[in-house]
C-alpha cells in the first residue's frame, strides 16, 4: 500500500514524518473540509497544533493546560455533508475563521477556536465523563463516554449541561442483540 507522509513542523525547529510525530500524540483529527489536520501533544501541557495538510504549514499553536486524551474538529453551519464537494474543497478564510476543536479528559471536555486559540465551551465534573467523545454533525451535541463508569452523557455545546446519561451495558451471553428490555 502507498502512504503519504507529511512533513510536519514542530516547535522545536524539527520537520518530521506525520507517523513519527502522531506516536508522540493523544490525539489527531482530520477537519470536515480536509483540508487541515489537528494534533494535541501528550504533554502535561496539552500542546494543540493546527497545520495545513497540503503546506504542512501551522495555522494555529496553543496550550490547553492539561494533557488530553484525544482530540476531534467539531463541525460548524458552513459545513454541509450532503455536499459532495464539501470532503475535498479548499476551506474559505471565514471557514477557517469559524473552525473549532474539541479536547478532553476523563474529566472535562472543551471547545476552542482555532482563530485564537479562545476555549469557547468548559465542562469539567469530579466524575470520570470523558474517556471518548464524539461531535454530532451539526456540532450542537456532544457525546461522551466512561470507560471505569460504563456511563454514556450527552452535552449541549450551547447551555454546557449534560441533557442525557444513561449506563450501557454489555450483553449476558446467549442474550440477542434485538431483546428489548
């Protein structure tokens, strides 16, 4: 299989290849535009890059001030997945303007723009709340997971309140999937 490796630079005045860089990771995501991808570093101080993938070029550097445990691009209005031009399109500079991203914890989950930097959403419980997250596609809705807690939450990005919890789970054996409860 072919691979293309990027060159990416990092703070450190190095340029390496994106799978040497993304070892050192917690996270990566790849924009809805595709045309950007997103990076937070496993250091304690959460370092989280947005670099160009045609360029390579940094757009924006910031610290998040813990060390994440993943990261996703959460979508915005502009963005419109039945648009089949939309997975391949250079973004616009106001698409870019208007771009976030989603870090998390176990405990806490945040939205930044990556214009500034600016953390535009702070959800931080005593609880483990976080070990996965996923972003509806309309970016309105948040869903996380527990892996200790076996609790699934659902955030809304607005109001930063948890709208729905429920626990999952697994399946006793010989149970079918299709049994309702």
């Amino acid at each position: 299989s072919m691979h293309t490796l990027l060159p990416i630079s990092y703070d450190y005045g190095l340029s390496v290849n994106a799978h040497v860089l993304i070892a050192k990771m917690n996270g990566v995501s790849v924009s809805h535009c595709g045309t950007f991808v997103a990076t937070i570093h496993s250091s304690d101080r959460g370092e989280c890059s947005v670099q160009s993938i045609n360029t390579g070029q940094v757009v924006k550097q910031w610290l998040i001030g813990y060390q994440a445990q993943g990261i996703l691009f959460s979508p915005h209005s502009r963005y419109d997945g039945n648009d089949s031009t939309a997975r391949r399109r250079e973004c616009s500079k106001s698409d870019v303007e208007d771009m976030r991203v989603l870090t998390h914890s176990d405990k806490c989950i945040n939205i930044w723009k990556v214009a500034n930097g600016e953390c535009v959403m702070n959800i931080q419980k005593q609880d483990k709340i976080a070990d996965k997250c996923i972003v509806s596609p309309n970016g309105d809705m948040v869903a996380s997971f527990s892996f200790t807690g076996k609790e699934c939450y659902v955030w809304d990005v607005q109001t930063e309140k948890c709208v729905a919890s429920f626990s999952v789970e697994p399946r006793k054996e010989g149970e079918s999937p299709f049994d309702i409860v």
